[in-house]
C-alpha cells in the first residue's frame, strides 16, 4: 500500500528550497514586485506602483493588479513543493490605485486535493481592498524538490 505524503511536513522540511525556487520569477522582479510573506498555502507580496503602470486615465493598470495577484496565487499554490500551475482565474476591480501607491496581495489556499487547489486573492491599498481573484490550480504529479521519493495515494 502506498504512503500518503504529508505536504504540510515537505513544506516544514524544505521551506526554504522550495521558497528560493518560487522567488525565482523573473517576471515579478521587472514589475518590482516583493515577496512579503510565504507560508504553506499562503502568499503576500507588494509593489509600489511606477508612472509607467497606469493606463490612460492615469491610475493602475489592471494588468498590475493582475500580475501581483497571479505571482501571490503562483506562490502559494506551489508552496508544497509540488509542481502547480493556473488552471482558471476570475477577477473583479473594485478600486483604483495611483502612481506611488503601495499595493499588496494575499494568496490563501481554501482547500486543495490532490490534483486541484483552490485560493482567494485579495489586492489593497492601504486598508482598501482594490480588487479580489478566485483562482484553481492544477497540480502536476511531479515535485520540484527531492522529498525522499515519498509516492502520493
């Protein structure tokens, strides 16, 4: 009989492998994005948002948003170790941010089985909520860490 893998204990185990490898994203770096916070199943990360960000009414664009919330969701869905990737996503703008402002996201996991995880993101600005994502991931068979070749049931 196949053992269960417990991923909390991978996360305990190899946080800091597994941490390293998801703050390796090039892309969140040429946006200025800083990972903040990173737990199992939980992300945090901010950005100040640059004049060459906002779109033509002169506040963020949603692409910013987007991008912050995505690389949280990414974070989180892969803390396990576990190679994971967005399956689907949906978004709703609530407020705008400006040049200058700081925003944050927050990625927490609402539950994950063994081939699906499921998050709310949350973005603000200060105390305001800007805009809020639900997201799925798809979690591949393959782990980006060596975990002692523990087989999943």
């Amino acid at each position: 009989m196949k053992k269960k893998i417990d991923e909390n204990q991978i996360f305990e185990k190899h946080r800091e492998e597994i941490l390293q490898q998801v703050k390796n994203d090039p892309y969140a770096a040429s946006l200025g994005i800083e990972l903040t916070a990173f737990e199992a199943g939980f992300a945090e990360a901010s950005l100040t948002v640059q004049e060459h960000m906002v779109n033509a009414h002169g506040t963020v664009h949603g692409a910013v948003i987007y991008a912050l919330a995505d690389h949280v969701f990414s974070v989180a869905c892969n803390a396990y170790g576990r190679t994971s990737v967005g399956l689907s996503t949906t978004i709703q703008f609530m407020k705008a941010a400006l040049p200058a402002h700081r925003i944050t996201a927050r990625a927490t996991e609402t539950t994950r089985n063994f081939r699906t995880g499921f998050y709310r993101i949350e973005v603000f600005h200060e105390e305001d909520r800007i805009a809020t994502m639900e997201a799925v991931a798809y979690r591949k068979d393959r782990y980006f860490i060596d975990h002692g070749g523990q087989k999943e049931n």
